[in-house]
C-alpha cells in the first residue's frame, strides 16, 4: 500500500522501517532539513551534540527496543553499552559505590540521607519490585503462546492487583504518598524535566519504569527477584543520530523515500476516509495511509484535539496519555495508539 508518514522523529522512522520492510510503498515527510525530530543532533562549527537522549531503555537484543531495532535489521548497525547514571545535587550527591554494593545499595544510602523517610522508601521499594516484576512478566507473557500465555497473563494481573488503586496517581502524588522530604521526592521525579513535565502531570507509575536501580549501577546482578530482572538504559555509542542514519539506511533499502524540509500542510479525508496530504506548497499527494507521529501535543492533560496541529482533521481522533497517533486510511475513523 502506499503509505505516507508525517515526522521524521524515532516514532516517524521506525514505522516507515517496519512498513517499508513489510512491502509497502513509504514516503516520510519532515518539515525540518534534517531528520530525526528531537533525536536529530544540533551540529555547529563541525561539532555534533546530542540534545539530550542519553540514556535508552530496553535495547539489549533480548528486550523490546532491541527487538524491535533487530527485526528491522538495525541493531547491528549501532553501537550501544550498557549505561549508569549519577546525580549531582547542590548539597548531595548519588554516586554507586566503588565496589557492588547489593541490590539495595540505593535505597539504604538514601535511608541514611533522609531517615525521617525511611518507612516511605521500604514502601517505595515494595511497590518498585513489583512494577518490576510487571514489566517482566509482560514481556514473557508477549512471548508466550497457548497455555503458557494464560498462566502469564494471571500472574501478570495477581502482581498488577497491589498497584491498582495508585494507577491514576500523578508522580506528585505518588511521591507525597511515599515520601515526606522535598529533597527526596526531586531525587526520583528531577528526570522528569526531560519531558517537559511537572509531576502533576506524569503518570506515577512511570516512576518506577524511569528509576530502575540498574540505571544507578549497571554492575547490579541481573536477577532482582523471583520473575524479576532488572530494567537497563543502554547508551548509544557515537550519539543517537547513528540510529537515526541506520533507520533512514533501511528505509531507503526498501524502496521508501524520506522527504526533508517538506512540511504537510493538510490531512485529506474524504468521506470519512483518509485519501492523501497536502504539503506547504500545495501540492495534493495521494494515499492509502497516513500515519501521522509528528510533534506529539503536549502530554497527558490537554485533551488531543484541543492541541492537535492544524493539519490534522478535527473530530477524528481520541487519545490515552503518552500515546502517539496514527491515521489509518482503511479504516472510516482514524485509530490511536
Ligand atoms: C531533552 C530530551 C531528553 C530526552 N531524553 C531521553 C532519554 O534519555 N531516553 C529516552 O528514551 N528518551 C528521551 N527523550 C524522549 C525521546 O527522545 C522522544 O520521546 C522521542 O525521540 C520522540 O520521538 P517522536 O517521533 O515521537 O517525536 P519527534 O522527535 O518530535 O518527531 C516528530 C517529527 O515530526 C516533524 N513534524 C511536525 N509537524 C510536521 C509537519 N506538519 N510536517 C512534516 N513534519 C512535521 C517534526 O519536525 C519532527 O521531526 C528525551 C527527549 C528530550 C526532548
């Protein structure tokens, strides 16, 4: 199928890879020179930096990124490293030992920092292992087939249950629940500003998922609990717009096209059904899908339609928070997700 794709960022590139690979014909099209979206790197007087993508998750080859990146063939063109992180506060700072220090090496530092908060952090550490163990489970449960994926998916939900009552819980309010000490509470919520997000308006749960312990100290056994593995953020060797080279690479292997500095002015639906774009200087080009995955509207709390780009039809499109969207020409409505 003829397939057009609105965005040259990670969501942009990586569908055009997986459509381009799976036959159809695909054109991306990018307003700016260079693509990427925000992984494109801000290059000046023969330097390149990243602006800010530093640490992935999830891209070891047996995980979901990595999986992802290597059915596409493109794993194997980067260079990624397991990675850790430290944080460097005015008054305090969160270094991994010299030597391994035990899985809970993070947490009874921070007892020792801030003891008023110590029952919060034995409640946080709880409920970390279990969303740990959540995600796990649901990658074995992805895996599984038959019976097998029965007897995960119960265990996935009788882990889920404890978790339940916080899932609608702002980070903020997750925080204020565990935690008494501002400090404190920056310490897990700090990362937050990459998003651009208060905590007000972050789902708490992504907490856990942004915090694993391994991101602290890559040395950290890889078995964290019964069902339970650690969570790695991997590092791309030489910066992240080698990803974005290998995903364009790929892309044009198979036949697809990537169009720069080709803002799409319009979405064209006709009676009810997506036929094509129009691009800023007029120009109608048919379609059978548009996949639309540029600038994602500010998350969680605008409602889509109220943020969306003008180019996108109103009217036409519901959404879950920190979701991207797709208009999916064969369909009458346009499909979220
Ligand atoms: C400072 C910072 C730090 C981050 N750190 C990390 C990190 O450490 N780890 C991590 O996993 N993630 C990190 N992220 C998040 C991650 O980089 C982004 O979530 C992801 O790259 C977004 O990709 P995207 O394709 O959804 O959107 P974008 O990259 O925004 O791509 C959208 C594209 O659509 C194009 N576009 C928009 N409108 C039009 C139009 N009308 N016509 C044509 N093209 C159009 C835009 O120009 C853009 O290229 C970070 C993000 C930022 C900003």
């Amino acid at each position: 199928m003829n397939v057009i794709i609105i965005g040259s960022g990670m969501a942009g590139l990586t569908a055009a890879a997986a459509l381009a690979k799976a036959g159809h014909q695909v054109s991306i099209f990018e307003q700016y020179p260079q693509p990427g979206g925000v992984t494109a790197p801000y290059e000046k007087e023969g330097y390149r930096w990243d602006l800010g993508q530093l640490l992935i998750e999830d891209l070891g080859p047996d995980e979901p990124l990595g999986a992802i990146l290597a059915e596409l063939g493109v794993l194997d063109k980067i260079r990624v490293k397991v990675d850790d992180r430290r944080y460097v506060f005015p008054d305090f700072e969160i270094n991994k030992p010299e030597k391994v220090a035990g899985l809970r090496w993070r947490i009874d530092y921070l007892k020792g920092q801030f003891p008023g908060d110590a029952a919060g952090l034995e409640r946080y550490w709880k409920d970390y292992l279990r969303f740990t163990s959540v995600m796990i489970i649901a990658r074995r449960m992805v895996k599984a087939r038959g019976i097998a994926a029965l007897y995960w998916k119960a265990r996935l939900f009788l882990k889920l249950l404890p978790l339940l009552p916080k899932k609608d819980w702002s980070a903020k309010r997750l925080m204020d629940d565990y935690f008494k000490s501002e400090k404190l509470k920056c310490v897990f919520t700090s990362i937050l500003a990459d998003f651009f997000t208060p905590p007000s308006q972050f789902i708490g749960l992504g907490i856990f998922a942004l915090n694993p312990e391994a991101s602290f100290d890559k040395r950290l056994p890889r078995q964290l609990a019964k069902d339970t593995e650690q969570l790695y953020y991997y590092s791309i060797l030489g910066g992240i717009h080698t990803l974005v080279k290998a995903l364009v690479e790929t892309i044009l292997a198979h036949g697809g096209q990537v169009y720069t500095s080709r803002p799409v002015a319009k979405i064209i639906l006709q009676n009810g059904r997506v036929s094509g774009v129009v691009d800023q200087s007029g120009k109608q080009v048919p379609a059978e899908i548009v996949v639309a995955s540029a600038s994602a509207p500010t998350p969680n709390t605008t409602p889509l339609e109220a943020s969306l780009p003008s180019w996108v039809p109103g009217g036409c499109l519901t959404r879950r928070p920190f979701e991207g969207c797709g208009l999916w020409g064969r369909k009458a409505k346009a499909a979220v997700g």
